[in-house]
C-alpha cells in the first residue's frame, strides 16, 4: 500500500513538472531568437554607420558577399579585406534561428515566417526578422549544424 501512495506521489509531480519544463524550454528559445536577432541588427547598424550610411546588401553579389562584410574585416566601399580592412567585423558568425536550427539570410523576397532561412533582411528598410514559422516554438538547432554552416561559409 505504501508502495502505492509513493508512487502516485511521483505520478503526480511528473504531471506537474513536466509541462512547465517544456514551458520554460519554449520561452528559452524564443528569448535566443529575440536575443540573436538584436545582435544581428546592431551588427548590420554598426556597419551602416561605419560605412558612411551605406547598409551591408548593397552592391552585394550575394547573400554570401553580405555575410563576409560582417563577419570579416572590409575597406570603406564595403570590398572584403580580411585581415588588412579597417571596419568590422561586427559579429562572429550568423547565429542559427534557435526555433528553425537555419544560420542563413534572405536577402528581401516573401515576409518574415516562409521559413526558408534563418533570418529575413528587408533591404528597403535594412530591418532583421526571424524567418520561422508563425506561432512554432520547438528549439531545433545544435552546435554541429552552426559549426559546419560557418566553417562552409569561410572555406569559400
């Protein structure tokens, strides 16, 4: 009988500690996506100023061109030159959307949630938005993913 009651106990403190767990794993990584997202838009800000009002994207081959301007050192006119620039770089690497697990950057195209990329930039108005499915919480990157992202990305 005893064996019971304790096990009832256990039952029902799994019951009740188990949804807030997942709770708090949710808000975690809502709060990492608002967080990497802030970082990112001071490290396209900071470029902009440096570069005399002129944002990342513009006179950008690519997405991949954008990402090097951040993430390495660059002359004025925005031409890459790592280690021998003078501005940047203004971020470590592309932080992974921590909802959707991508460390990518749409340049403009359909509105932030199409969840193609990790990120959407609007060139118009040079503003950072999470590119995730609208109301999806689960928390799906790893280290490995982010890690080989941008070790691809800096190989090139």
């Amino acid at each position: 009988m005893e064996l019971v009651i304790v096990v009832v106990i256990i039952g029902i403190i799994g019951a009740i500690a188990i949804p807030r767990m997942s709770s708090a794993a949710e808000n975690s990584a809502k709060n990492a996506v608002i967080a990497d997202q802030s970082a990112l838009q001071r490290a396209l800000d900071l470029y902009e100023v440096e570069h005399q009002g002129v944002m990342a994207h513009v006179g950008a081959a690519d997405a991949k061109t954008m990402y090097f301007r951040l993430i390495k050192h660059s002359d004025l006119d925005g031409t890459v030159n790592d280690p021998a620039g003078i501005y940047g770089p203004y971020i470590n690497g592309i932080p992974a959307n921590k909802i959707n697990g991508l460390a990518t950057i749409r340049l403009a195209g359909a509105a932030a949630g199409a969840n193609t990329h990790g990120w959407r930039y609007d060139t118009t108005t040079g503003r950072i938005e999470p590119d995730h499915l609208v109301g999806a919480t689960t928390f799906t990157v790893n280290v490995e993913s982010v890690r080989s992202i941008t070790d691809t990305l800096t190989k090139d």
